[in-house]
C-alpha cells in the first residue's frame, strides 16, 4: 500500500508541474541509475527492472510524436494555399 501512495504523490506532482508522467518516472529511473538521486524503498523497483523506464520513454516518444503530427495537420489546415485553379463555369 505504501508503493501506490508513493505513485499517487507522483502522479499528483508531475500533473502539477505540467510534465508527463511517464517523462517524470522515466526520468527519475534514469537519474537513480545514474546515482544522481536516492528513490525511496518503495521506487526502487526503476533501478531493478530497467525494462520499465524504457517502455515508459517509448511510450513518451509515441505521444510526442502523435502531438506533433496533430500540429503539423493543424497548421496545413489554416495555412493551406489558396486553390489557384480556374472556376469552371457550366
């Protein structure tokens, strides 16, 4: 139980922050593999099972992609050129 309101206080964080949160454990796993940071008892299963901080930047690249493909679609729909072709009257 301690684990899941370890995980609700980080989930509540990075939302408060405006990270994602699969960017804000990925990065934290990346950072405690790196001994930048100590995570607590309950966090460290990012150190033991690297498998996950990678799926969760796999997932972050797939959402960051999708966003920048719904902009892209945007930006062509309101700058689109005008059609030059002639009316055909009939």
């Amino acid at each position: 139980m301690d684990a899941l309101n370890s995980l609700g206080i980080l989930a509540g964080s990075s939302w408060g922050s405006g990270v994602n949160l699969y960017l804000t454990i990925a990065a934290l796993g990346i950072a405690h593999r790196m001994s930048l940071i100590t995570l607590p008892g309950n966090l460290t299963i990012l150190d033991q099972y690297p498998v996950i901080v990678i799926i969760l930047v796999l997932i972050f690249i797939l959402l960051f992609l999708w966003f920048l493909k719904k902009m892209f679609r945007f930006m062509k729909a309101i700058f689109r050129p005008p059609n030059r072709r002639p009316q055909l009257e009939g």
